[in-house]
C-alpha cells in the first residue's frame, strides 16, 4: 500500500524515530523534572516547540509542491491561515457566553459592532467535528478552484508564483475587512478551550504539542507516500518536463491539481494547530511576506526533501526566538545574512550537507536544476 | 465664516488712509499696550484686537500679524518685552524685538510664550489682509484676494464691492469680485437676480450658497437657485469624470515608476530581486539626504537627487549582484530567497543607520499645489510631475534598449548566454550593467515616491508586491507590457474606487489579475524567451 | 560552516536561557520592554522602548525602588502579533518579569491579553485605544475614547461650529468602534444622518486622490465641515500630503486627528498642514518645568537636538512612576500587592497637573487641542477645565452602556453589569 | 430493443462482456490520415495543405530540408499544435483535433523527440515504469504497485536498449545516444499502434545506428513507425516508403530510388544551382 510503503525505507524510519524520541524526552522532562533543575522544560518552551512542529509540516507541505511538482507557491500562507481561522472560529464558539459582553452566542467583536446575529458562515463551528473536518475543505477547495483555473490554462513558473502571491494578498485585504466577520485586523483571540480541555492548563499544551508531533509524522508519512509512488514519480516528471510527461499520456494538470490540494490541506492543518498554541489568528498570517519566509525555510532545509524543510523551519524559527531575544535591535541582520550565507553557500540546503555524507549517486529525486521559477 | 463689521470700517480706513497708512507709526507705549492686549485676551477678544492692530495704521502691523496668524508673535516671560520668532525649531529659539525690530538672538523656550491663534482667528487675519491686498498693485495678489472674498463678503464690505469692481482693471479679477458679491446677495439678501450671476460658477462657496438658497421658502428664488445648479452638476460630472481618470493615471504612473525597473532585472534578467523595493527606498533617502545637505533650497536638491538616486541604487544593485546574484546564475529561484535576505538587512539597516522613523522630504513650492483647470477641476501638481517623470524615464529606457550597444548586447545575452560569449560579448559585464540600470531606475522611482509618500524602512515593502503584479501582468521582459500594466491597472483601480471602496478596489484588481492570467498565462505581452521560461 | 555557526550560537543561546530558568529573579526589580524594534510598528514603538531605558536610566541614579535597582529586560516582537503573545510569555515565564510595559497596536494588546491573565502579570499600555476592555492585570495610561475622541469633537462642534462630519480611518478596531462612539454621540447631538460621511482605508493606505476629493465635495454642501481622522500612522503623509495639494487647508475643513503626534509630524513636511487639529493628552509644546525637563532629559538620552516627545511617552512617564509609586506603597513587587496599593495613587504628568490611577484601571488626563504649526510642533488652542477620567465601557455603545469595571475588592470585576447587577457583564444586547 | 428482449437475444452481447480490443479502427483504411492540414505561425506558413496517409504496420520515412515542417507535423498529429485548417485522423474512427495529448498518447501515438527528452532526475528504471502502458489516472498511478510481470517487461527492454546495467542510475548521467536509446525504450513501454520517431540516430555511433535501424524495421508490421531523419544513409537503409516534405507540403512521395531521382527533389536538396 502507497502509505506504508514509506515506513520500510530507512530515512522515514530514522525521521519518525527521532521526531517521536524528541516527543517523549520533552513530555519527559516537563512532567517529571522539578520546576528549578536546569533540565526541566517549561510549559512555555512547550508550546514554542509546538509552534515549531505547526511551521515544519507547512513546510513540508511547501516543499511537497515546491520540490516534487516544481510549483513554487508564494501563497501557501493562505491555506495555513484558512485553517487557523477554521479553527479559531471553532475556537471562539467555545467561549459561549465567558466574553466580556457574555453573549452566549456572538463573539464579542460581533457584539460591539453591532451585530445582531451569527452570519450564516459560522453556523455549524460550535460542532468541533465540523470545524476538524472545515479545517481540511476550506483550504482544500479554495486550492482546488484556484489549482483547477491554473493548472487547466498551463499557467506555469512564474506566472503562478505571483498569482498565489496574488491570491493570499487578496485575502489578507479580505480578512482585515470588519464586514467580512473574522474579526477584522485584531482576528479571533481570547480562546477558554478546546474539546473542553482549559487552553491555559500545562496539560493542555503538552496535548497540543504531542498532537502537533503526531500530525507532523502523519503529514509526513503521507508525503512521502505520495513521493514515493509512481505518482511522485510522475509529479516529478512533470517537474522537469512537463510536455514530455503529457506525451506519455499523463494528465499533468490533474497531478498538478491532486497534489497542490493535499500539499494545501496539510497547510490547513498546520494552521489549526497553530492557533490554538499562539493563541491568536488574524490576517497577517496572509500576508505575502510570511509565505515566501516559508519558501525560504524550505530552501534553506534542502528542497525536495521533506525531512530537509523541517529542518529548515525548526531551525529558523529557533534562531528567530534566539535573536529577537538576545539581539533585539540586530536580529533582522543575522536572519537577513543567514538566508544568503545560505542560499549561495549552500545551494542545495541543509538537507544537501547531510546527502553529501550518503552515497554519491542516490535514487532520491533531486531538482534536475531549476526549472521553476 | 464671514468678518465682522469692524472689518469693514477697517476696510473703508484702508481705502481711505491707504497712502498715509504707509508711514504712519504708533508710539511704543501704545505699540506696547495693543501687543499685550492681543496676548492677555481671550480667542474671542482677540479679533477685536487684531482689527484695532490693523486699524491703527502703523506700518508694522502688518508684520506683527502675519508673525500673530504664523504663530510666530511672543512674550518673553521674564522682561515681558514682545518678540518675534524667526526660528522656532529646537530649545533655543532666535527671536527679534517686535517693536524695535533688533535681534535679540537665541532665547530658552522655556521663557518664550506664543500668543496664540487658532484658526478663526488665522482666517480673520487672512481676510483682513486680502482686504488690503484688494489695492495692491500686483495683479495676481488682487486676484487672490478677490478669490479668497468669496462667502467672506459682509454688509459693511458688500457697500464697498461695486466701486471696487468698476475701478478695476483686470477682467477675471473683476469676475471673481462680481461673483463674491453675488454670493452675498444671494445668501444674506435672497435676491434671485443675482443667482444670474452664479449659474455655471464651478466655485464651491457659490454651490452652497446655491444649494442653501434652493432650500429657501420663497419660490422665485429656489426655483433660479435649482436651475443654476442643475447647469454646474453637467459641468460637474464632465469636470469629475476628468479628475478621475487624471487619478488613474497617477496612480498607474506610481506604479509604472515602481515596477519599470523590476522589469529589467527581474523581466529581462529572470532575477526575482526581492530586495527591489528597498533599492526604491535608497532613491527616497538619497532625495532626503540631498534636502539635507542643501538647506533652504528643496527644488535644487531634488533635483539634484534624480541623478544621486540613479548612482546610489544604481551601485547598492551592483553591489548585490556581485556579491550574491552572480553567484545564482542559472538558479533564478534562488535569487529570490538570497534578495529576500538582503531586503531584511537593507531595511534594518536604515532603521539603525538613520532612524526608524518617518523622514521629511520638503515638496519645493513648484511642485505643491495644484493647478487650477477650473475651480471644480484642479490637477494636483506633485503627481503631474510624476506622470510626466514616469513616462521620461519609460522613454529614456526604451531609448537604451533599443538605441544603444548595451541593449544590444542585453538582448543577445539574454536570448542565448553561450551563443553571446562566443560573440564576444561579456557577460558578466553586461550583467553588471544590466541589474545596475534596473537599480538605478528603482532609485529613480524611489525620488518619485518621496513627493508623493513616506520616506520610511517600510517604503520598499509597499511596493514590491505591486511592481511583481505589474510586470507579470503586462508579460515579463517587456517594458511596453509594463507601461500598459501600470496604467491600466492604475485606472480600473481608480474607477472601482469611489463605488468599491480602497480595500474591494484593490482586493477586486487582484482578483481581476489572477481571472486574467488564466486567460492569458504569459501576460498582455508573451514573450518568447528564456526569462518567460525561466 | 555558517549554518554551524549559527547554530553553535542558538545552541549557546538555549543553555543561559534554560539556566535563566532555574536563576529565580531576586535582587533586581525586573521590568520588561514588549515593544516592536522591527517591522511596520517599529517607527513608532521603538522610540517607547528608548523612554523607558531612559526612565529606568534616571530611577536607578536614583537609587532604584526599595534599595533594589531596575534591571530592563527589552525583547522585540517584531510586529507580529503571535510573537507578541510568545514574547509576553518568554518575559513572565522565562525571565520572570515584575512588570511589563509595552504594545501600540491593540490587536497586540488583545493577543498578549490571555497570557498576561493566565500567567498573573502586570501590563502599562501606553497608547489612546478604543476602550471597551478592562483587564485585572492591565492598566490603561493611555486615552479611552470619552478622553479623546469626545472633547475633540465638542470642541469642533461648540468652538467652530461644524456641522458636517466626515469620519476617516483605518480599518480597523480603533477606528471603527471610536467612529460607532462618535456616530452615536453627534447623532444624539442631532446631526442628521446624511450629514455624517464615514470611510475606512487599509493599513498603509498612500493613494488618497479620490478619497479626498470625495471630502472636498461633501465640504462643499454649504456647512462648516471638519474631519475626524482615525488613520494610522504611515497612511498619515500621503493622507496630509494630499490634502494639502488638492488645496483643503484648515480654514475650510480642518482635519482633528486621534493619532498623529509629535512623531508623525516629524515625517511630514508641516508648511501646508498648519491649523490641523490634533486631540492628545500631552503635546510637547506644553508650557511647564516638568514638561521641559523631560524634554532636556530625553534630547540628553537620546542625544539629539531635534528628538521630540509625544502622548504615549508621557503615558510610560506616568504609568513608570505610578508603578513604582505602587511598588514603593506595597513595600514588594508582588503583582497582588502591587495591583491593590496602585489603585488611587497619583503622580504628577507633563502638562503641569497629576494623574490618578482609577479603580477601573484607567487614568485622569487633561484632554487638549492643538493645531499644528510650521515647526512640527501643535500649539494648544482648546484644553478640558479639568482632569478626565477613563472610561472603560463607552456610554454610547449599546453592549456596554450598562457595563462599569472596578478592581477593588469587593466587586473586583471588569465588565459588571448595573442592569442585571452581575459580573461578567451578562448584558442584554443577547437579546437585541 | 427492450431490456427483455436484449436478455432473451443470443446474439446480443453486452457492453461489460465485450473483448477489449484496441480503439483504433483500421479494418477499413489507413492508421493515420492527414488532409489538407495548413498552420500558420504569425505570418509564416509551416504546413501547407499537407496530404499524408500512413497505412497500418508501414514504417514510413520523411525527409526534406530545414524547416520542411517535418516537426510541426508531428506536433499536429500529437495535439501539441492545433490547425488552422484540415482535418486528421486517426484510424476511422479517433479525431485526433478533438483530443489533447495524454488522449492522444493513451489512444496509441508515442513520441520520440529531436532532442532526447527523459525524465534526468529519476533513474533509467523509473523512466521507462512511467512510459509502461497502463492506467494513467491519478488514484491508479498513486495506489500503483510494481507487479513482476511489469518489472520483467521493463528489464525486457533495459535488455534490447543495452541499459541493464545503467537501470538504477538517475538518467540525467546517460551520455547522449543512451538517452537516445532510453527515449526509445520508452517509446517501447508504451506499446503505441503508431511511433513517431523524429531523428533517432543525432550523434549516435555506426554500429549504435544499425540496432536502431534493426530495432525499428523489427518494430514495423506489429506497428506503423513514421520516422524523419536527415541521415539519408540510415533513411536509406531502412526506408521502403519515403515522403519528401518541402515547405510544408508534400513534395515527393515513393521509394527511395524514386525521390532520389526526382528532378524536384534533387533542386531542393542540391540548391537553385541544379
């Protein structure tokens, strides 16, 4: 079967090893080191963690387009946001009447705008099922009419990069819009709970972190499913040649469409995890420039790789938490220098260090030279 | 609002006095007296004050209040001695005598108090003084004069009015008296012939006294008020529908400037050179730099700053491209993850640099302001100015790469590398050159934008993603594909804008450019080369 | 090899925090600094992150509060408002703050909300919001609506005699709910509907052609029209640049703003805005020792001649010394003990008068008017005869007409509702 | 006729128990069928009016100068350029200028290109499993498993390529011919009614040239081959039926000897100058 086939190949086992040994260390040493040892890990190193897992599957689901389909998407935020908002809103409905207004059934900016009641889009998100399942269909149909126009007019390289970019900032536009009810510019925040638990209790947050985890193997796990198949093989085909695949009688807009939308899924789910970490989702998780981070991240962790974009977002989110801590006023400099020590250095990523250990020729398919772009 | 009565008295002293006026020259004690009663008394009394001042007839009162209305006139707290302010930046004012004129030097501001003025008062004194210029013999002060009159007008002066319009030489400024004279029959008198006058007068005051005058009971006159403003509503539209269109294409020139130079480096070279926008800020700061070195005079260093832009972003791209971008060739995907980089670093290197804040650029007087095609439809100067640079510097670009060697070679480098070489071209020098010129045209734009925007760190930011939309969409490496781009867009824009809002506007563009693409992938003009490729 | 290295660097970074975890913070008083030092919001918080060095610079020389010193702990949030939320966290958990001040924008306010409550922080917010908050563990210094909005708008109405309005702002919460406040006050002040114009632009807005010719020709209906403006900082220059070429200058339809300051200013050239109105608490060409020396103090610390001062840093100014007032009065910096000795304590502002801290956590302020002049400096024309008191819960919004905050004991609640006399604000727009 | 009387027909035979056969309809006519096919590129006419008719098993060269328009044709009949004019068909019954390439590829045309296009990022192996004839959708192709009848078919052709030994190496390392050879292979997988194979031997060695020359007069009869070469040398040795194309349209047409000695051909090959 396509999805345990990855299981039996060396590299997902040693990825899932190490992702599931990091899980249990953490969970280990937040639950039973005491508070002052210098090995305990705080319930806010927790959720920072976690946060790092929400970034690195969307990383993964990045490069899953990006890497194996070459399509470079500068709108992959939007489908992490859609997600969030899912969530959020699935979120907000929870608080029932604990806001500051306490109405059981408007969220509160609803309230002091005026409204008088719920619009039809939030029926239904008081059902944590339906929003679970929101979190998957609102990205994956946005990405399936947008990949469906795009992919059925050959719009390639470029040309797709700036319209998602284009896509994403429309929404965020749409978003900061008060009429549009998401809360306008502040977003949804102010969370009580989910699934009943207390957002604000440790334990909580270790779920979250631990869900998170295991997310990230799933997303994992699926991609690499996919890559591994002759499908992936066929996406990348149309990676690197794209006419020649049509003449051997494949539909290269259906496995660009097929792929783009679980690559947009995935995002989804990263962002409703996210959510609820952070706490807060607004619009500027649209904003274009938070994608084309996340592109970096994954050039930085190796492209077409999978396991190389989590290293790459973890890793640059790390050194974010780092410098705006230690080096507020320079920070922007150090992250700015890493992204070109990088990218000329290192043109294959990260990822490219480590394969430089692993035997010369590998089967792993790694871009021809960019055709992308 | 309209000036009172002791306005008028002092007009008619004005008129009367006029030639004496000149010498005349109260003693201190009283100069004195008159300047402490402007300080003590309240916003109200002050008016009062203010027309005795220019009734005395001294001739410094019309220093002390143009000083007053600058909010230049002060006290010195300790000597009490009246003062006015020559410089009022920094802790340390320079001040003079009000009375005798000397220099007094730099004094604390903490023993300065400014007699205020509020803006009643600021359009009492401007009144009075466009009472007095009504005699002035230039021409065009009169005229500004008579303009400002308009809904000013009160009994007293209104007695005044027709004697003044028969002595009057100059045609249009004897219009705009009739017109001023007109509105103040109409509204403080009602009287219906005098709406005659008005019909098809594009000036605002008139359109209200209009609009009031057709609310008013008496028929007669709202039925000549209606009809009257029925004839300015067709000029209206007409006149709005220019402006329009005048806004789209400032706007589309803004975004031409922008993104003209994305299409050189990133349309002809394939490098996607995320750090395009923080080239445009260098041009702002370069404009900034240049006001700063050359204080007092805003004009000569803009323009000045055309040239410096060019050179400043022109070497900030070259520096890039040769410490990064050279390294990328062939990986134009990568250059935008290493631009994106060097964008964050530019950035935060104005903010320690220079400041993180805003920084003022002056808008030299030949380029404020507006002019005035009629009085509804005034073309704003600045972004006149714009269009007029954009289309210049579109040409000049077009000149070079059609015209000159370096096009040439452009061309040829960018159609086929290899082949190019073993023609003898250097690549790597037309490179250079190439990305420099995309630069130094991002700095040009970046002189632009400092007349019409902030000149922050956050500058570039704003335009990057706009200057992409434009170059894709007029189809990337070719610059009349651009041209068009910006334009149109600028005008749809534009046109969406007073029943969509600013935000559904721009949402709705986007949306209209994703639509197109679908229709046509490569953009209004396919290219058929490798950057369209890429 | 530049990858190792900066990874050695995170690495190190890792170890002294985890060891900063188990150093539990004694000796210094720690305050923490929450302002963005990058990103959009930057230009104008970083200049907060400076009075506050400052503030602390001056508290230690002077010995600090209870023989201990004031250790500042700055971080910068980047202006994302999530990291916002992670730095809140980072300062009380980790480096285990006593108090922080910090924020601008209030989607970060509302996203570092929770955490400061969960975590049992203290939070000095220092900028004129849109009110309708009231949290145990923040307190406001900056303006609420009726300490702001509302007297300008008297002023316009009373002094100027408007009778057009035109509400201008951002899209967003600010804007939004000050324009609900205001539409609901002119109207009940019998402003006719079609006499009040009301726009909203996004963030950054720099294209302001046709939006101002629209206010032209709204002005230009016969009655004295003013314009409210709530637009956000960088959309400020085009907005005033624009204005100032299509000929609207403040005699015709003056433009009071809510959020331009001293700072603002100092990005635009001011020649053609001179008789624009601006409402604060605070200008600083306020007339008054405290005032100047602040000014010398700042122009010192920052070491230029031209530095301003504006209302949110007089705001830090109070609530720093309201704060170690509290701290001095409690005798500890426990947050419980702290929240309750701060509450009544007073402390003289900027513009010659004093500042109380109120049981809703809100401040009294003077409110005052100036026009800008040609220096970039507002002269007052128009101030409140006295001091104005926050109000939390706007009277002029239906939620929260019948809401009151008040963090003594007993009723210690935020949203207590007069009507159904019960905390938690159960308020009966449910039912309308 | 009635569902009933359909049950109750002997004769009748029900969709579902059809015999699959190939959906190509050459029982009355020839495999492809080009009439009267003009294109156009902004001014410049490519094909111009051509007449083709390639009959089922034939093995048909096509030669002609530069700019003949022996490429564009190709691109025709595969779906990549679409008419101006004309109408082409394939068997009796398949329009192909209703199709798209993947139907047209699915329905039995495969391609070879002038410039060897294989897939360089995935291995020798891997190209031909791609080109392997099969169920092409996506659900298909995802939940896809390497069966041992396919893997034998594979290394089958990696045999008759001379690539076994290359199988596991990613094909961007082939030298040119191999790619040459690989493109064939795949060419092979596809089990195609029709190869169009568009310069086979561009920088392959003499002996590498007579495999292909054996390979596609092997092939011919099983399927139709329509092969354009410039190599007269290996036209010649494999050709029985050549078409000479000349600006777009059909100059000469016949056996080798014939067009090599038509006066027009000689014109157009040997210049103004004949």
């Amino acid at each position: 079967m396509w999805l345990t086939r990855p299981l039996q190949e060396r590299s997902t086992q040693v990825f899932l090893g190490v992702l599931f040994a990091a899980l249990v260390v953490v969970s280990a040493l937040h639950l039973f080191m005491p508070e002052d040892s210098a090995l305990y890990v705080s319930s806010y190193t927790v959720t920072l963690l976690g946060k790092y897992l929400c970034y690195a599957l969307l990383a993964v689901a990045v490069d899953l387009v990006w890497g194996y389909l070459g399509i470079l998407s500068l709108g992959h935020g939007a489908f992490f946001a859609l997600g969030g908002y899912a969530m959020g809103m699935y979120l907000m409905r929870q608080i029932g009447d604990r806001g500051t207004y306490g109405d059981p059934i408007l969220p509160d900016f609803m309230v002091f705008l005026n409204w008088q009641e719920l619009p039809w889009y939030w029926h239904g998100f008081d059902m944590a099922w339906f929003a679970f399942i929101m979190v998957l269909l609102a990205p994956g149909l946005l990405a399936l009419v947008f990949g469906f126009l795009a992919f059925r007019s050959r719009v390639t390289g470029v040309y797709l990069s700036i319209i998602t970019q284009a896509l994403t900032f429309a929404l965020m536009l749409a978003f900061f819009r008060n009429e549009m009810g998401f809360g306008g510019n502040n977003g949804l925040t102010d969370f009580k709970d989910i699934l009943g638990f207390d957002l604000r209790t440790d334990a909580t947050r270790l779920g979250l972190f631990i869900a998170t985890g295991i997310a990230l193997a799933v997303g994992y796990v699926i991609c690499r499913g996919i890559v591994t198949s002759k499908l992936g093989r066929v996406s990348v085909a149309c990676r690197d040649a794209e006419a020649r695949t049509r003449f051997l009688g494949y539909r290269v807009e259906r496995v660009q469409l097929f792929v783009f939308v679980v690559s947009a899924m995935l995002a989804g789910v990263a962002g409703a995890l996210y959510v609820p970490q952070v706490g807060i989702i607004n619009p500027s998780e649209f904003s274009p420039l938070f994608s084309i981070e996340i592109v970096v991240w994954v050039a930085l962790g190796g492209r077409a790789t999978l396991y190389g974009a989590v290293i790459g977002a973890i890793l640059v989110n790390y050194a974010k938490t780092v410098f705006t801590g230690i080096m507020p006023d320079a920070w922007l400099f150090a992250l700015g220098g890493l992204f070109v020590l990088v990218t000329v250095f290192l043109p294959k990523g990260i990822a490219g260090l480590l394969q430089k250990r692993r035997k010369a020729e590998t089967t792993e398919p790694t871009p021809a030279q960019e055709a992308t772009a | 609002m309209g000036i009172t009565g002791s306005l008028s008295r002092l007009l008619l002293v004005c008129l009367l006095l006029w030639p004496a006026m000149a010498t005349a020259q109260v003693d201190d004690s009283e100069a004195q007296q008159l300047l402490t009663a402007l300080a003590e008394s309240s916003f109200a009394e002050k008016k009062t004050v203010v027309n005795r001042i220019a009734g005395s007839g001294d001739e410094r009162a019309r220093t002390w209040l143009e000083a007053f209305a600058a909010n230049k006139l002060a006290r010195i707290e300790s000597t009490g001695q009246f003062v006015i302010v020559l410089s009022n930046r920094g802790r340390n004012w320079d001040v003079e005598s009000a009375t005798t004129g000397e220099s007094l030097g730099e004094i604390s501001r903490r023993d300065i108090d400014t007699i205020r003025v509020n803006n009643s008062l600021r359009n009492e004194l401007e009144s009075i003084l466009s009472v007095i210029d009504l005699k002035s013999p230039d021409e065009n002060s009169r005229l500004t004069a008579a303009r400002a009159l308009k809904g000013n007008v009160d009994d007293g002066l209104a007695q005044q009015l027709p004697d003044l319009i028969e002595a009057e030489t100059a045609s249009d400024v004897q219009l705009a008296l009739t017109e001023a004279l007109a509105i103040y029959r109409v509204e403080e008198q009602g009287d219906a012939s005098a709406v005659a006058v008005l019909s098809g007068s594009l000036n605002s005051e008139a359109r209200a006294a209009l609009q009031n005058a057709a609310r008013s009971d008496d028929p007669a006159l709202a039925a000549a008020a209606n009809k009257a403003l029925e004839s300015i509503e067709q000029k209206l539209k007409l006149n709005r529908a220019a402006e329009t269109l005048y806004f789209g294409l400032s706007l589309g020139s803004v975004l031409v400037l922008a993104a003209i130079g994305l299409a050189i480096t990133f349309g002809v070279m394939g490098v996607i050179n995320m750090a395009h926008g923080e080239l445009i800020m260098l041009g702002a700061y370069t404009t900034w730099g240049m006001q700063q070195l050359l204080p007092g005079q805003p004009g000569l260093a803009l323009v000045l700053s055309i040239p410096a832009g060019f050179l400043v972003a022109a070497l900030a791209g070259i520096a890039i491209e040769r410490t990064v971008i050279q390294h990328l060739k062939g990986r134009p995907l990568e250059t935008l993850l290493a631009t994106f980089g060097v964008s964050l670093i530019l950035q935060q290197l104005v903010r320690t640099v220079i400041s993180p804040l805003n920084r003022t650029v002056i808008t030299p007087d030949w380029m404020s302001g507006s002019v005035m095609i009629n009085e509804a439809l005034s073309l704003t100067l600045n972004r006149m100015y714009v269009i007029g640079f954009a289309l210049v510097v579109f040409a000049g670009l077009m000149l070079i790469m059609r015209k000159t060697r370096l096009g040439l070679e452009v061309r040829a480098v960018t159609q086929n590398r290899a082949m190019a070489r073993s023609m003898g071209i250097k690549a790597t020098k037309v490179d250079i050159l190439t990305f420099g010129l995309g630069s130094g045209v991002a700095g040009l734009a970046g002189v632009a934008l400092s007349q019409i925007t902030n000149v922050g760190p956050n500058l570039g930011q704003n335009y990057i993603i706009d200057s992409f939309m434009v170059v894709v969409f007029g189809g990337v490496g070719n610059l009349w594909g651009t041209l068009l781009a910006g334009l149109s867009l600028g005008t749809i824009n534009q046109l969406l804008e007073p029943w969509a809002g600013a935000v559904l506007a721009k949402i709705l563009v986007l949306v209209f450019i994703i639509l197109f693409i679908q229709k046509r992938p490569r953009g209004l003009f396919p290219q058929k080369g490798r950057a369209a490729e890429g | 090899m530049s990858i190792k290295k900066h990874v050695k660097l995170g690495l190190s970074a890792l170890a002294l925090s985890v060891s900063l975890n188990s150093v539990a913070a004694e000796d210094p008083i720690k305050v923490g600094i929450l302002h963005s030092l990058s990103g959009t919001m930057a230009i104008s918080e970083s200049t907060l992150k400076d009075t506050m060095l400052m503030l602390i610079e001056k508290q230690n020389a002077e010995g600090g509060v209870l023989g201990r010193q004031l250790e500042p702990v700055v971080v910068d949030p980047a202006s994302n408002w999530p990291l916002f939320a992670e730095k809140a966290r980072e300062l009380l958990a980790k480096e285990k703050v006593d108090v922080i001040f910090g924020n601008w924008t209030s989607v970060s306010r509302k996203s570092v909300l929770p955490v400061v409550e969960e975590l049992n922080g203290l939070l000095f917010y220092p900028v004129q919001y849109e009110g309708e908050e009231s949290s145990e563990n923040v307190f406001y210094t900056g303006a609420a609506p009726n300490q702001q909005a509302i007297p300008a708008v008297d002023y316009l109405m009373n002094e100027i005699g408007v009778e057009r309005w035109v509400l201008a702002g951002t899209d967003y919460v600010y804007p939004r709910t000050t324009n609900k406040i205001l539409e609901t006050y002119l109207k009940d002040a019998g402003v006719s509907a079609n006499d009040i114009m009301i726009n909203y632009t996004p963030f950054g807005h720099s294209n302001w052609q046709s939006i101002v010719s629209d206010i032209k020709k709204f002005g230009s209906a016969g009655k004295k029209t003013a314009v409210v403006s709530t637009i956000n900082g960088d959309a400020n220059v085009p907005f005033y640049r624009e204005l100032a070429n299509q000929g609207i200058d403040a005699a015709d339809i003056p433009v009071v703003a809510f959020s331009v300051g001293e700072q603002e200013l100092s990005g635009i050239d001011t020649g053609p805005l001179v008789g624009h109105l601006a409402a604060w608490n605070y200008f600083m060409s306020v007339d008054s020792d405290a005032n100047y020396d602040f000014i010398d103090a700042w122009v010192e610390h920052t070491g230029k001649e031209a530095a301003v001062t504006n209302d949110p840093m007089e705001a830090h100014y109070i609530g720093f010394n309201m704060y170690v007032e509290a701290v001095k009065k409690a005798g500890t910096t426990d947050v419980e003990a702290v929240k309750d000795a701060i509450i009544g304590v007073a402390v003289p502002n900027l513009t010659g008068g004093y500042a109380t801290m109120m049981p809703n956590h809100h401040i009294t302020k003077p409110v005052l008017i100036g026009e800008i002049q040609d220096n970039g400096q507002f002269s007052v024309v128009w101030e409140t005869p006295s001091t104005v008191a926050g109000d939390a819960w706007s009277d002029f919004l239906p939620g929260s007409r019948d809401l009151i905050s008040d963090w003594r004991k007993p009723m210690k609640c935020g949203n207590f509702n007069v009507v159904t006399g019960s905390c938690g604000g159960k308020a009966e727009v449910a039912s309308n | 006729m009635s569902i009933f009387e359909q049950l109750t027909d002997r004769e009748h035979v029900f969709e579902f128990l059809a015999p699959v056969q190939s959906p190509v309809d050459v029982r009355h006519g020839p495999i492809l069928y080009l009439e009267d096919v003009s294109v156009s590129f902004d001014g410049f006419r490519a094909i111009n009016n051509l007449n083709l008719t390639i009959d089922d098993g034939e093995l048909r060269c096509i030669i002609g100068p530069n700019g003949a328009g022996k490429t564009t044709m190709m691109d025709i009949i595969t779906g990549k350029t679409r008419p101006d004019t004309g109408s082409v068909w394939f068997g009796s019954r398949h329009n192909l200028l209703t199709m798209n390439e993947p139907d047209i590829a699915t329905l039995g045309i495969g391609r070879k290109f002038q410039k060897p296009t294989v897939f360089e990022a995935l291995t020798v192996f891997a190209n031909l499993e791609l080109a392997m004839a099969a169920d092409k959708r996506i659900f298909p192709t995802l939940t896809a498993i390497m069966k041992a009848e396919y893997r034998d078919r594979i290394d089958e052709v990696l045999e008759l390529i001379g690539l076994k030994d290359l199988r596991d190496r990613l094909a961007g390392i082939l030298s040119h011919g191999q790619k040459q050879w690989l493109e064939i292979g795949m060419l092979l997988m596809q089990k195609p009614r029709l190869l169009l194979v568009d310069e086979p031997v561009a920088g392959m060695t003499e002996q590498e040239m007579d495999r292909t020359a054996e390979l596609l007069t092997s092939l011919a009869g099983k399927q139709s081959v329509v092969v354009v070469e410039h190599d007269m040398g290996f036209v010649r040795s494999i050709a029985r039926q050549v078409t000479v194309l000349h600006q777009g349209s059909v100059l000469a047409e016949g056996t080798m000897d014939q067009v090599s000695n038509d006066p027009e051909v000689i014109k157009v090959y040997l210049g103004e100058d004949a």
